[in-house]
C-alpha cells in the first residue's frame, strides 16, 4: 500500500508540473493546443518531461518505495565489504562512488538507479546477500556499477521520453482527424466531437504504447547484455556467470516494475521475450560464456 500510495502520489505531482510547465509555454509563445504546434508541444513536455522528472527522482522514489537502508557508517563487516567493493569498482569504472543501500527482502536481486553517472545509487536485497558467496555478490555489483558507468538509466529515460512523444502526438493527431470527419455530419454536436476525440486518443494511446513498450524493452535487453559484459570485466567472467546461474535457480522477483527493470534478476519465456526488460538468464549466461 506504501509503494502504491508513493506511486500515485508521485504521478499526480508531475502531472500538476507538466501541466502549468504547458500552460507557460503556450501562453508566452502563443501557441494554440488544438493546432499541430499544440499537440507536439504537449506531447514533448507530457512525454520527454514525465520521464526526466522521474528519472531525477528516481533516487528518491527508490529509498522511499523500497524502504532502503543506505550504509553511511557500515554497522557490520559485511556492509563495509559492500562499501569497500563497490568503491573499488566504481574507481576502475571511472565514476563517482554510488550509495550504497541494503533493502529487506527473500528474492535475490539488486538494482542501480540515479539520474547520472556521479549522483548514483546501488541497493542489493537481504536475499541476495544471504543467499549467494561474495564472489557471486561480487560480479552482482560489478554489474550495477556497470549500469551506472554506461549511463544506463539516462539512456532509457531518453529513449521512454521519444516513444512517449511519439505516442501521445500521433495519437491525438490521428483523433483529431477522425473526430473531424465525424463531426462533418452536420448532426454532430460539439460534445459528441470531443467525446469522439478523446475516446480514439485513449485508444490509441493504449495501442501505440503497447508497440512502442516493444522498442523500449529491446533497448533494456541489450543494456543488461552490456552490464553482464562489464561486471565480467570488473569482477571476473566465471564470478558472473556463477552469479547468474544462482539467480537462475532462485525465487522470481518481487520488486516493484519501476525498480524491476534495473535489478539485475529477470525471467521469462520466449513467448514474452518482446515485452520483458531482461533476457532470459539462460541466454545471458550462453553469451558470456561464448565470450560475445
């Protein structure tokens, strides 16, 4: 109820901010919404601003939402081997040291998550830490820090932010022409119109968001093939692939979607390989050990 609460919480807040963003905007450049200036205009601040808004509070909405605990004085020797580690990796990936975080949890998994490569963070769960050896351990956080360093989460909050454009403008572009062939009839009201309107864009929305989750999802898969490449650089190839292999006769994952899609733990069948962030780990696995 928490992670539900934050999440609508969050989103009608950046819907109130986009919204006076777009009231500005067009009022100083005199732009009318129902024009095709209009509409590309509130598709690029609807689609481009919802996702850098999220990714700037993606550090935030994860130590909220997962209830993390961030090691600013290791209480234990494992946490300062957790802080000692990602350091060491984080200095060979070239990058400013993440936080570090421990969340409760049985699945094991981890995620990175921050918007840039120097303002970071990389949480593990209980499960993850308890459940595997730290050479195993070890080529996980190779592989968060890995994420971090190839600018993983401004990537895909860019590439989210053209597909979202894309759908909402083509969307209302496509409703507005058939709203006013309908409307052509001069028994159509207005309100019928803008019922008409509004009806095909949700429609449509939800149609080109589900291709579009395609090209997204197609992205992710090849992040984590690039993360497991890089966590094999920084901890060992055997330790990574050992690390996912345990993964692969663990529990499934329980993190929340907006967590999920930069844990490190993904399954799936090929039927909805399409729609899945991660490559099946069997696959993952396969092409480090091909050395590809």
């Amino acid at each position: 109820m928490k992670r539900i609460f934050l999440f609508l919480l969050t989103n009608l807040a950046v819907v109130l901010v986009l919204g006076i963003v777009l009231s500005i905007i067009t009022s100083v450049l005199g732009i009318q919404l129902h024009s095709y200036t209009g509409i590309l205009v509130l598709a690029a601040v609807f689609g481009f601003g919802g996702s850098l808004l999220s990714l700037q509070m993606s550090k935030w909405m994860a130590k909220k939402s997962m209830g993390l605990h961030v090691i600013e004085q290791p209480r234990d020797e494992t946490e300062a081997w957790l802080l000692d580690t990602v350091a060491r990796q984080a200095q060979q990936a070239g990058i400013k040291m993440p936080e570090v975080a421990i969340y409760s949890g049985p699945e094991m998994n981890a995620f990175a998550t921050g918007p840039s490569r120097n303002n970071s963070l990389v949480a593990v769960s209980t499960g993850l830490m308890y459940g595997m050896n730290r050479d195993e351990v070890e080529a996980v956080l190779a592989h968060e820090v890995s994420h971090v360093a190839n600018g993983d989460m401004v990537t895909m909050a860019l590439i989210q932010g053209v597909v979202n454009t894309f759908v909402i403008f083509a969307a209302r572009l496509i409703a507005g022409t058939v709203s006013n062939v309908l409307s052509s009839d001069e028994d159509s009201g207005e309100e019928a119109s803008y019922m008409t309107y509004m009806v095909v864009s949700f429609i449509l929305e939800m149609i080109f968001g589900v291709l579009a989750s395609v090209i997204v999802m197609y992205f992710s898969r090849q992040r984590e093939f690039r993360a497991d490449a890089g966590g094999a650089a920084l901890a060992g190839r055997e330790k990574m692939i050992a690390a996912l292999e345990r993964l692969r006769h663990g529990p499934e994952s329980s993190m929340p979607a907006n967590m999920a899609a930069f844990g490190i733990n993904g399954k799936g069948g090929s039927l909805t390989e399409l729609f899945m962030s991660h490559p099946p780990l069997e696959q993952r696995i396969d092409t480090l050990r091909s050395g590809a």
